[in-house]
C-alpha cells in the first residue's frame, strides 16, 4: 500500500530516491519549482534535459539528480487550466500516475511531488491537492509518496485534503 506524507519544505533538499519536477513542455527549466530544480541539479540537468527532447502535458521522462540528494528527477509537464473543461484534470492525474510509474521502472522506493500546476499555470489548488491524493491513492505501489508543499497555504490545503479523503 502506498504510504503518502506531507510535508512543508524544498523539495531540492529533500533525501528520496526520486523528486518530481513540474516541468514544461520543453524539459528546458523555466520558473517556480522548475527553476529551483535546474539551479539546485546543475548544469549537466539541462544537457541531459535537451537529450530527451521534449515531453508531452501529463507523460513523465527521467533524468539522473546530478547534484540533488535524489538519485533522479522525474519530469512532467502539468496542464495549464483553461477552466476545467479541458481535460485539466485527466492530464493532472495522469502527471501523478506515469511519474510513479518511472519512479518503478528505476527501483525507487521513495519518490517526492511537488504541488504540480498550482503555480504559473493557474490550477486551483484545492482542486489540484484532490486530482493529486486521489490519483496516488489509486495506484498500487510501495512507495512511499511525499508531497513537498513549499508555502503555508499549500501544505495546509494538502493536509485538509487528505484528512477528508
């Protein structure tokens, strides 16, 4: 059974096997959390980037951590809303589902999400905590899920949401 925990920090800093970067299209770093995890990473994050070539909204593509504590950076591009009637949510859930499913195919046993889509792509983040708790909750696995909120607002939201889960 996947064991999920909140916690409020950086997820750069976090000691998992994998973190999870809510990346763009491009794989290329951009803002937020994307950002954060290119500086953190180093250099050598964006070459190994470039090589993958792009990924499309809610697929997942692995990279090692480099100059992380995790031993690899899944990432996946979030939806961006539009108002919920474009698939926001399927393409969210499917971000939390294909990144655990890399986090298997590489033997981790810990893997560490960011609140993905909540930033400069506009999610609601009570909406966005729900799609992510659930799509976790529905996959069988025996990782031990972390979800790294970076602010008050959002660890709380989280928290909240799983209680009521």
């Amino acid at each position: 059974m996947t064991q999920i925990s909140i916690i409020q920090g950086d997820i750069t800093k976090q000691k998992v096997d994998a973190i999870v970067n809510a990346a763009n299209t491009s794989l290329r770093g951009g803002g937020g959390v994307d950002g954060a995890i290119h500086r953190a990473a180093g250099p050598r994050l964006d070459n190994a980037c470039q090589r993958l070539g792009g990924c499309a909204t809610g697929e997942a593509k692995t990279t090692p951590g480099f100059d992380l504590p995790a031993k690899y950076i899944i990432h996946t591009p979030g939806p961006i809303w539009q108002g919920g009637q474009n698939n926001e949510a399927q393409l969210l859930s499917n971000c939390y589902q294909n990144s655990v499913l890399e986090a298997q195919k590489h033997g981790c046993h810990s893997l560490a999400f960011p609140s993905i889509s909540t930033g400069i792509y506009g999610y609601p983040l009570q909406l966005a905590a729900k799609v992510a708790l659930s799509a976790i909750k529905s996959t069988q696995t025996q990782l031990q899920v972390y979800f790294v909120c970076f602010d008050t607002i959002t660890y709380q939201k989280y928290q909240q949401t799983l209680k009521e889960m």
